[in-house]
C-alpha cells in the first residue's frame, strides 16, 4: 500500500473513507463523500492504483488531487513552504529538479497562492515537475 493510500486512510482521513472501504484479496477501493454542517465538503475515490481526493471548505478554498501512483496533478491554495517542499491542501509537493525529466515554474510560490502542480510519484513522494502559480489575489481555472 502506497504511503499516499496510508495518508488518505489515517488520521482526519480515516472518518471519511472507512464508512465506504471495499477490500478485494489485496486491492481495495474507496468511494466516500462527506458533506459538514458549515457547508465544507471532501471526496475520496481509490481504486487500485488511481486515487481523486477533493475538499471544498466553507471558506470558497478547495484542493483537487489525482495520482495512478506514476504521476500526480494537484491544484488549490499553497498552505506551507519550506527548503525543499511546499503543501497544497493536504499533499506535500518535493521540489527537486534533479529526481524529475523537465522541471518548470511559472511564478513564484507564496502562502496564500493558487498553485496547479504535476509531476511524477517517485516511491511515494510527489516530486513536482510542473508548476504554475497565480497570485493570491487571481484565479486559477479548476479543470476536471
């Protein structure tokens, strides 16, 4: 089981997927929608390797995330960076141009900021490869 898969399975997590869990031998798929009285909401869907996790919070913020556990794409608000990584949503992003193909970066990254990131799932650490940031005061277009 992938450390994402772990992640989406535990803490918080954990309160809005086991209601739905369907083990198969060692496959399991998830498919849970949770609506909160304050308007927020989150999905979760895993099917084998594929993974979607989206929130929408009361506030208007929502992160959307995808993976088959090669690649990701993950967009919504930059909540925290550091040296070698920032966060959007829940999902922690490595920034380290030597562990992906092509690296890019258009913007600079700013708590606060829209971001949409794709990159690459390298032993389950999301390593991004692109990286489009909007200013906080933008917006970013949610595809589906």
């Amino acid at each position: 089981m992938g450390s994402l898969k772990k992640l989406l399975i535990s803490g918080l997590f954990a309160l809005l997927v086991f209601p739905s869990v369907a083990f198969a031998g060692d496959e399991f798929k998830v498919d849970s929608k949770v609506e909160l009285l304050d308007g927020s909401r989150f999905e979760a869907k895993i099917d084998g390797d594929e993974v979607e996790f989206r929130d929408e919070f009361a506030s208007g913020e929502e992160t959307r995330f995808r993976s088959d556990g090669e690649e990701f794409k993950v967009e919504g608000t930059i909540n925290d960076i550091s040296d070698d990584s920032f966060t959007v949503g829940f999902f922690n992003v490595m920034v380290d141009p030597t562990m992906v193909e092509d690296f890019e970066q258009d913007g600079d990254l700013m708590v606060g900021a829209e971001a949409e990131v794709e990159g690459m799932v390298i032993d389950g650490v999301n390593f991004a490869e692109e990286i489009k940031v909007e200013e906080a005061d933008e917006e970013v277009e949610m595809e589906d």
